[in-house]
C-alpha cells in the first residue's frame, strides 16, 4: 500500500532520515572504528560473556525445538 502525498504533505524524501537507521550506521561505525574484523569483535563478546558468567550472569540456552512456526498471512502472496 502505498501512501499518498496529499497525506503527508510536509515529507520531503530528498532530506528525510530515518533517526533509527542513523543510529545503527554510527554503532556500526564506532565498531568498525574499535575492531579490525569480525573476529576481532567476536573475541571481545566471549569475554564480555565470560566475565558476565564469572560475575553470576546466567544466560537461557537456545532451544529451536521450541520455536514457535511463522504463520503466513493472507496479505504474503
């Protein structure tokens, strides 16, 4: 469904930003400042993690068995 301008005639696509994209372009720039790769970040989360389980944090394991199923809706064909 698209929406109309006579809706929203103040939105102007040329200048409008998205808050919460711009958000997600500086983490990810603050990262890629901080790490030089994937597995350098990856190392930095397990000790995060460990140090939270030294600390007394309990993490939920991951059951998939316990997924609920995507139902599709009428309106996704």
């Amino acid at each position: 469904m698209k929406e109309v301008p006579e809706k929203h005639p103040e939105f102007d696509p040329e200048t409008y930003t998205d808050p919460i994209l711009e958000e997600c372009y500086r983490i990810k720039a603050e990262l890629s400042a901080q790490f030089k790769n994937l597995d350098e970040f990856f190392a930095y989360v397990r000790a995060l993690e460990e140090e939270g389980k030294r600390n007394g944090v309990k993490y939920v394991p991951y059951d998939p068995s316990k997924r609920l199923p995507i139902e599709k809706s009428e309106d996704d064909d």
